[in-house]
RNA sequence: GGUCUCUUGGCCGAGUGGCUAGGCAGUAGUCUGCAAAACUAUCUACGCCGGUUCGAAUCCGGCAGAGACCUCCA
C-alpha cells in the first residue's frame, strides 16, 4: 500500500469553511497555484510566512509520494498602488522612483525573492511564470468572457461586470462570504465620474495614461492587464481549467481569490480550483506585517539582527521553525522571545537527530511496550499532517521521539526492535529534513575543526586530571563563547556547534 | 459602519465535550571538581457573565478586549 493511499487528508477549504477529505482530480499528479509576490520592494518576512507554509504542505505532499506540479507566480504589471480607477502600476512607480527601467525593478526584487527563500530552504516552485510573459493568454482570456458577455468596454478599459455574472447563476461573494447588495450598499462614493457600472465590477484590462511605461496593445488600444487576471490565465495555462488547491496569503482572500473564481466561472465554465487554502498573518506588535504600513521585519534585517527590534540575529532555519510551531491558520506574533525559545528547541531537536544517526543498532532486550510506543508516534506525524497539516502538533511529537532517543542515549541501550529502530531513524530524519526542510546550519566545518578540538578536549581532560580546574573551565568558557558546546558524559567529552 | 476571526499557564503556542500537547523559562533530584548537556520528578491554564449537559476551557447566547477584510498587501 502506497503511502498515497495509506494517507488520508483533510484540508480547510476556505471556499466551504470547513475542513474537508482531500480528493485529488488525478493521483497521484496533482495540481498547486501559489500566488507569488509583487516584486516592487523586498519581500519581508511576513510574506515568507505564507511562502513557507506552503513550502511545507508541498513537502509533504511529495513525501507522500504525490507528483506536484506547483506553480506560483510573479505578478511585475498591472498591480496597482490605490484603485483601479485612478491608480497607479506598482512597478511603474518604483522604477520611476529609482530612476529604473520597469523590468529592472523587477529584475532586482524577483533575485531577493529567490536568494531569500533559497536561505529559509524553500523548494522551488515546478513553473514560476510572470505576469508580463503572458499577456497574451490575458488578452485571450478576456476576450472570452467578453463573448461571454460578462464583461463590458468603457473608454479602452474591460471591466467584469460582477452584477450581471452574478444574475447569470454566479456567485461572487462565495469565497469571502460577502454578498453584493452589501457591497453596493457600503461601497464609498467614488470622487469623479466612475467608467464602471458598479463600483464592485473589477478592471480585467486597464487603458494606459500616456505616462504609463508598462504597456501593451491590445484589441482595446493600449494598456495592461488587472491584477486578478494574471493568475487566472497561468493557473488555467498551467494547470487546467480546474485544479486541486490555490492557495495564498489571507489578505488574497478578498477581492483577489474571489475575482479569480468569478473569471474562471465566466471564462471556462467551472470553478477553477477545488480547495482554496488561506496562509494566516505574521504579526508584529500585534499588528499585521504590511509594506504599505511599513510595520515590516526583513528577512535580512532578521539574520544579521541589525534591527532595533531585535536582541540577537536568528538563523533562517530558526526562524523556519518557529513558523512551524504555530499553524498555517493561526495568526503568529513574532517577537524575540518566542524566537529565544525556538531557538532552543531547534538546537534540541537538531542535536537528537545527529545523535540518533550516529547511533548503530545493537541487539538487546527488546522491550515491546517501547517498540509500540515509537511506532503510535511515528503513527502521529502522519496523522497529525493529514489533519489539515497540523506542523506543531507534529513537532509536539517529535519532541516525545527526542525524548526517546536522548533516553537510549543516556540508558546507552537500545530497547527498541532493529525494524522499528530503522524506522525510527527514517522517519525523524524524513519529517525534519523533507517534509519541514530543517537542516543543521551552516558550519565552517572542514574537518581541521574536528582535528582541533579533539585536541583542546585533550588539553582540557589533562588539565582537569592534574586539578588545574582554572585551565579546563578557561577551554570549556572560552569555546562556549564562541559558541562551541562541550558536552562531558561518562563516554567522554563530545561538542557542539550552535 | 458592514462582514468575519481570535482571547489558553511566566512567555510562545496545539487541542479536545470527561483521558499529561509540545517548546522556552522556573523548582527539586541524578550526573559533575563546579557547571553545561542529558535523564527523573514537578509548579503555574483555558477573557467575563449566563445557558445546554451527568460533565464544558471545548457547544449556544450576551458582554469586554484584540485583530483581519471591506482600498494595495503573503
């Protein structure tokens, strides 16, 4: 039996507000849109919060053994600064505000994007498309819900007319739980005269102003593409009319997840996606991290610690698992003491999982009251990731694993079977390094180190042989500054490197 | 103002109608020349007020506080 099949997951569909069992359209391919970020300025850590959180479900599907095709997009046009009436494109703003080309802003932001998720050790996404490489299939894309005629033309701008879809059996509302008479009703009073019929009808494709630098022709002169279209198009492109799950950052969820569905329903007939899965805010202060608000922390800013707000630097696998210890649909307030605190746990966890690999098995009393208990808790990581990827539950039990293991260690016996030993070992290193994408932090290491250390460990045990305690505790003090641990057990004196 | 969500011990954070989450910090013990690490034991909980129930922190209602979305944001 597959693990594909010896897994059943449940996943929190937002669209229906309740967790649900997990069928995908075709196992084991299966199909995933993220929506990337907008590559006007460096992305800050909240966004990384929603990167990784998806990082971490596609481990695990992959560790399952599902085939993924993960495709998360960079959005460097048609993101505009206010609203779609008198905005201005994100990009078109920063390049003129650094006196750059549009596409070497984003040049410059998509390179920060990827150099920092490649140190948070983020899988890259199988298809990574941009807005601007597919203004084509936009342009193919409107023109259908055009014949459709759930669209209108206003002065060289399309807009979707959201009462008419809505009149013609849609549902806009659906996934943000709002409904339009609503939104008619608390809608502000646009200044000026409105191109829309309703304020809540959304731009597909926006007339550029002469001043505009990102701009395209079109069978509707020359313009751009709106924001919500873009994801349309590539997640119909890349991976069907329908699809298992799209997911993004909560704040994706209105209008831009539900202006997706609206245009996929319009465009092709079906709701394009089956499970609409939503990644929770990181906050600071309490507040939600957000560029325009500048209540932001840099990845950056985070691993250096050149921040005010900060005691220490943190290394990126720290903060990676300080992420998973609270759930992707859980609000998660960053601050340095709960950094402190991870950052303890990590170095547990990490130093168990090295112990364990240098352990070898030797045959003992066997003892089967130890054996069932590993394999109920490595029964739990499973479990515990199928019910709608609960990441700190699962850690939670491979907390009890380190226990364990750091008792077979102190007990120097291994009470534990040879299968379920193996096991063990496979399954903590798999959940640690693939599914959560832990790995030990980088160490100047070259094995010169090894060699220097065995021997001031040497010196020091000499020196505590002849009671000179003021030469051994200077070793041990002095290594412990620079953050090298020594560790006396009855064995002798092991180290590490934090 | 509208829609929705959250409120857990010193801190961070899971979770369930009755059974120890976990991490960090604290306390005591084992070990140690003293520590550290590890092991053992252990102390702090479920915003407030009602209701349903044999039993609720967990379900329902009200109140208070915080947050998100309604405009660009992961």
């Amino acid at each position: 039996m597959s693990k594909i099949d010896s897994n059943t997951i449940t996943i929190y569909n937002s669209l229906k507000g309740e967790k649900e069992i997990f069928k995908p359209i075709s196992a084991p391919n299966l199909g995933i849109y993220v929506c990337g970020p907008t590559v006007y300025s460096n992305v800050h850590l909240g966004n990384c919060r929603t990167f990784l959180s998806f990082d971490n479900i596609v481990r695990y599907f992959k560790f399952l053994g599902y085939n993924v095709r993960y495709v998360r997009n960079i959005t460097d046009a048609g993101h505009l600064v206010d609203d779609a009436e008198q905005g201005e494109d994100k990009i078109s703003k920063k390049a003129r505000l650094e006196k750059l080309e549009p596409m070497e802003i984003v040049q410059k932001y998509t390179l920060d994007f990827h150099q920092v998720l490649s140190q948070f050790n983020a899988l890259p996404p199988s298809i990574e498309p941009t807005a601007t490489g597919h203004i084509q299939e936009q342009i193919t894309m409107i023109n259908a819900i055009l014949d459709k005629g759930l669209a209108y033309e206003a002065n060289g701008s399309i807009y979707f007319d959201v009462k008419k879809y809505n009149a013609e059996g849609g549902n806009y509302g659906e996934l943000s739980g709002r409904n339009i008479e609503d939104l008619m009703a608390g809608s502000r009073a646009l200044d000026g005269q409105s191109e829309k019929k309703n304020p809540q009808d959304f731009a597909l494709w926006k007339k550029a102003s002469p001043e505009h630098i990102m701009r395209w022709d079109s069978p509707w002169g020359v313009g751009f593409p709106g924001w919500h279209l873009e994801c349309s198009a590539m997640g119909t492109k890349y991976l069907g009319e329908q699809f298992d799950i799209h997911g993004g950052g909560m704040d994706l969820k209105f209008p831009h997840h539900e202006c997706e569905i609206a245009q996929g329903k319009a465009c092709n007939g079906v709701s394009p996606v089956n499970y609409w899965m939503h990644a929770n805010m990181l906050t600071l202060n309490g507040q939600k991290m957000s560029k325009s608000t500048g209540n932001t922390l840099l990845p950056e800013e985070l691993f250096s610690g050149k921040n005010d707000l900060l005691e220490k630097a943190y290394s990126p696998m720290v903060v990676r698992f300080f992420m998973l210890q609270a759930h992707y649909r859980s609000i998660l307030d960053f601050s340095s003491e709960a950094l402190n605190a991870s950052e303890k746990g990590f170095h547990k966890l990490m130093e168990a999982k090295s112990a364990l690999n240098n352990l070898m098995y030797k045959p003992g009393v066997v003892s089967e009251t130890a054996d069932k208990k590993v394999k109920d808790l490595i029964a739990d990581c499973y479990a515990n990731m199928n019910d709608d990827f609960n990441t700190p539950k699962t850690i939670a039990v491979l907390f009890e694993l380190v226990n364990k293991i750091n008792k077979m260690l102190a007990e120097k016996a291994i009470d534990l079977s040879e299968i379920v030993f193996n096991e063990l070992k496979e399954i903590f290193n798999g959940f640690i390094e693939d599914v959560f994408g832990l790995k030990p932090e980088i160490t100047t290491n070259n094995g010169k180190l090894d060699v220097v250390l065995e021997l001031l460990i040497g010196m020091r045990n000499n020196a505590k042989q002849n009671k000179d305690y003021a030469l051994s505790d200077q070793i041990r003090d002095e290594l412990n500054n620079i953050g090298i641990q020594l560790k006396d057990s009855k064995e002798g004196t092991t180290y590490t490197i934090k």
